[in-house]
C-alpha cells in the first residue's frame, strides 16, 4: 500500500515521504539518547568521586596548617578559613 502511494506522484506521496523521513530521523535521535544519558550519569558519578577526594585533600591541608600555631586566623588561606568556620 504504502509503495503504491509513493508511486503515485501525487502530493500523498509527497507526504507519506516526508512522514517517513522525519520518523526515521526520530528513531535514530531516540536510539543515540540513552547512551548518551548513560554516559552523562558516570561522568556525574566521576565528577561526585572528584570533588570529595578534593574536599578531603583541602581539609586535610587546612588541618596541617591550622596546626601550626605561629598562624593566626588571619594568615590562614580563605578556603582554610571557610572550613574553620563551618567545622
């Protein structure tokens, strides 16, 4: 049927051509979707795992300088006053 329609060089054809067109270009943008979601979640998870490893580097830092007594609060570096004053 649908062969016989687009045989027919009508303006159906035309249409029916262009439907099946834009739905294979949808199938193929549906198919490339999940991979690409999936491989956004890990580099979230990637990123999750990196900032922690960074936050524990930092507090340990700020640790080893806050234990030096000579500073004051003033020489400390501000990322070392930020953990100062949120504990």
């Amino acid at each position: 049927m649908a062969i016989n329609i687009l045989r027919s060089g009508t303006s159906y054809a035309q249409a029916l051509l262009y439907s099946i067109m834009h739905f294979d270009r949808a199938l193929k943008d549906a198919q490339r979707i999940p991979p690409l979601e999936q491989e956004v979640g890990d580099l979230k998870k990637a990123l999750m795992e990196m900032q922690g490893k960074l936050y524990a580097l930092q507090k340990d830092y700020c640790e080893r300088i806050a234990s030096d007594e000579s500073r004051g609060d003033q020489d400390l570096p501000e990322i070392c006053r930020q953990f100062k004053a949120t504990g």
